[in-house]
C-alpha cells in the first residue's frame, strides 16, 4: 500500500575513511577492554582503611559523571522528541493505522522474547542459583507496582520534576530528579494537541523541533565519549563486587546472554523473513546502535542514533520514524522488560525454593507485555523486576542479589532494546508500502557517528 510522505534529508556529513583507531566502534572495544584491566589494577592495589584507592575514586567520579550526563539529557530529550514525532504524524497518510500497527508489532515481539526468557529460565533452572551467597539479599531502593504505575502516569508538575527533601540534623538537602513516564504522557498530550490545532501550532512545533536538534547535537557530543564512560563504569563494577561475586551469578549472566542472544538469532530473524526482509543486511544496517547500546546502557541516550540508522540504513521514512523511534525508546524494551525480569523471577524462586506453577508464568508474560513503559528510564531494569517479582508474590529482597551483575548484564539487555525499536519501524513500513527497498539492500549509509 503506497503512501506519500514528505522526506527531507538529514544535515549530516557523509564518513570519511578513517583508521582503525579512530574507529568509533574499535574505540569502544578499547574503552571495554580497559575496564577490565583498570578493575584488576584498581583491586590489585587494595583499599586505604575504609577510603577507596585514587583509582577507584578516579573510575566512580567519571562513571557517575557519564551516566549523569545522559540523565541530564534525557528531560529535554524525551519532550522535544515525543512531541516532534507525533506532530510529523500529519505528513503521514493513515497514521493512525501506522500507529496501531507499530504498538501491535512491539506487542508480538515483546511476547516472543518473554517466551525465550522463560524457556531459558526454566531450562537453567537446576543450575541458576547455584554457589549465590544470601548475603547480598536486600530490599529494592525502588519499587515498581501495578498501582504506582498508573498512578504515576498523571504529572503532577511540568515535565514531572519531582524534588527528594532529606534531613540531615538541621540541614535539608533537596535532590532534583524527574519521571520519564509523566514526561511522556505529557509530551504525548502536547502533541496531539499540536496535531488537532494545525496551522495555529506551527509556530510551536517549529520551535519544538529546533530545540530537538539543539538538543541531539550536545547528545552527540556525549556519545563521543562513550568509550571513556564505558571504561570507567566497567572498571567500577569490577571493584565493587569482586570476581568472586561475579563468578558465583555466572549461570545467570550465560543463561540471559543465551536467551538474548536467541531472540537476537530467533525471534528477530523469524520476524524479518515473515516480513521479506534480509536478516544479514538489517543487522549489518543496525551494527552501530547496537555497539552505542551495548555500551551507553541507556535506550533513551542513543535514541538520535537508532532514528539516524532506521532513516538512513533502513529505509523507513523519516516522518514515520520520527514517531515510532521514541515511542519505542521509552516504551519498547525486550532486553529489559521481557528477557531479562522473566529469567530473574525464576532466579529468585528457585532461590528462595518457589515453586511456580502455570498461572505464574503466564502473569509473567502478561507483565511483560502491559507494563514495558514501567522500564522508561537512562539505565537498569529495578522497576521492571520488582513489578513482575510483587506480582507474583516473590520476595523483593531477591532484586540485592543481582546488583553484582547489573552493569553486565544490563548492557545486553540494552543492545537487544534498541535492536528491537529499529526492527519495528522497519516491518511495519515494509508492511505498509513505504520502506525504500534500495536503501535498506545498500551498504549502511551511517556508521554511527555524526559530523
């Protein structure tokens, strides 16, 4: 079915041929492998009484730098975007069935992958708790539940900024933050509105769409520093839980990479030749989001990225993709929502000697589905694990078990994201008529990194 939209080409620069070291993707390999070695070094060094080593000081100060950095952009990121793409939706003929059709396809794949999760998790079962002390067993910082959720949905000030008063004797500190999830219902109410209004909003859409760009270029300019926070956030890790504490949860980390790895080898491919689209060629088109996932853990900060690759290497138009994109990186999240809560509450049953029946595993797959939006955030999947284990009826204090293995375990999750929100846009333009064919079969236009 032909459909006409208005196209309009990207501001960026064509790659130039660049040496391996100046590779984007070899500096992230580089950042990873140093990771490693600077955690070795930085426990092979030791402690000053209670005070951490200068290089473990030096590995947290710049990790929490990175990660703030992405969280610092995500209130703007998530607004100007949300309201953009719904806004484009007017360039669209039958959007509102493009719509239905991208929420129906997350629906299925999200499906697909809870099933792998628990297919893995039970297949594991025996071995998956195997050598984990209860010693690390500890009540969630946060708590996801079916009623926090939908009632967290209703902003309760602009943008959903919400302010964390603690007191201190007869200071009181007031720690900033925000819920992505207010943010979105917001931005989705601005922007239909701005769709029903028409002309009258152009003057406001325009500006939204200049402060996108504004926004994006500084988001760029983090992402180029991907390989530093990597580095720090791997080596952190690797102090502060030790290869022992890494070691005992091994079965869990192969058993999620396994189950990752067969949607990514699976599920995906299974969906794309039902669909008549090359496997080989769209992983070869999506390889740069999935390394910037991969190390960035944060669907929502390479978000620019996975729309610059489904325009540009996929095919999908940009009025099209404009939408579904962030739609899907705060909504769309098979790594974190699907695979991942899946096998760990089957972890945190056998832990504590649970026996789930039928009915359970079904509540599983029906969590994942419904409350993936519950995940919308920079990085982990906390929110998403409590809400399936209170479903349930499984201890939370099972959450403290895994916070070993969280920043590796989360980068997975993170690569099959955003591989799963690029996947989407482009079935269901292929199923509507609109993907362009001769870009999508063409060597990837993008590499991942923009001028």
């Amino acid at each position: 079915m032909s459909q006409t939209i208005s196209e309009s080409t990207p501001d960026t620069d064509t790659p130039k041929t660049q040496g391996l070291l100046s590779r984007f993707g070899f500096q992230i390999v580089l950042g990873l492998l140093a990771g490693v070695v600077l955690g070795g070094v930085a426990i092979t060094i030791g402690t000053n009484g209670t005070e951490p080593n200068w290089l473990t000081a030096t590995l947290t100060q710049i990790g929490s730098s990175y990660v703030g950095l992405l969280k610092l952009l995500v209130v703007p990121l998530v607004f100007t975007a949300v309201i953009s793409s719904i806004a484009r939706l007017r360039e669209v003929t039958n959007a509102a069935r493009l719509a239905v059709s991208t929420l129906v396809w997350f629906a299925i794949t999200a499906f697909a992958s809870v099933v792998i999760g628990i297919l893995v998790g039970v297949l594991s079962r025996p071995w998956l708790a195997a050598g984990v002390s209860g010693e690390a067993a500890a009540e969630p910082g946060r708590v996801g539940s079916w009623t926090a959720f939908l009632t967290g949905l209703i902003p309760s000030n602009f943008l959903g900024l919400e302010v964390d008063l603690t007191a201190k004797g007869d200071a009181v500190t007031a720690t900033p933050g925000f819920n992505v999830l207010q943010i979105l219902v917001l931005s989705i109410a601005l922007g239909i509105a701005a769709l029903k209004v028409g002309k009258a909003a152009d003057g406001f859409v325009s500006f939204v769409e200049s402060a996108l760009a504004v926004v994006q270029k500084v988001l760029w300019w983090v992402i180029r520093l991907a390989p530093i926070g990597t580095a720090a956030l791997i080596g952190k890790a690797i102090v502060s839980y030790g290869w022992a504490s890494l070691a005992s949860l091994g079965v869990f980390v192969v058993a999620l990479y396994a189950g990752l790895l067969l949607v990514w080898v699976v599920v995906y491919p299974a969906v794309l030749k039902f669909n008549g689209l090359p496997v080989a060629q769209f992983y070869r088109n999506i390889w740069p989001v999935i390394t910037l996932g991969f190390v960035t853990r944060s669907s929502m900060g390479v978000m620019p990225v996975t729309e610059q690759v489904t325009e540009r290497n996929l095919g999908v138009p940009r009025s099209y993709a404009a939408f579904a994109v962030p739609l899907g990186a705060t909504t769309k999240m098979d790594g974190c929502a699907a695979v991942f809560p899946a096998l760990a509450a089957i972890f945190v049953a056998q832990f504590y000697g649970v026996e789930l029946e039928w009915g359970q595993y079904l509540l599983i797959i029906a969590v994942s589905v419904l409350g993936s939006a519950a995940t919308a955030g920079t990085t982990g999947a906390t929110v998403m694990l409590t809400l399936t284990l209170s479903t349930l009826g499984l201890p939370l204090a099972g959450v403290g078990l895994l916070l070993a293995i969280e920043p590796i375990v989360d980068m997975g999750r993170t690569a099959l994201n955003v591989t799963g929100q690029a996947l989407v846009p482009a079935v269901v333009a292929k199923r509507e008529g609109i993907l362009d064919r001769a870009v999508y079969d063409t060597e990837p236009a993008f590499d991942g990194v923009r001028g």
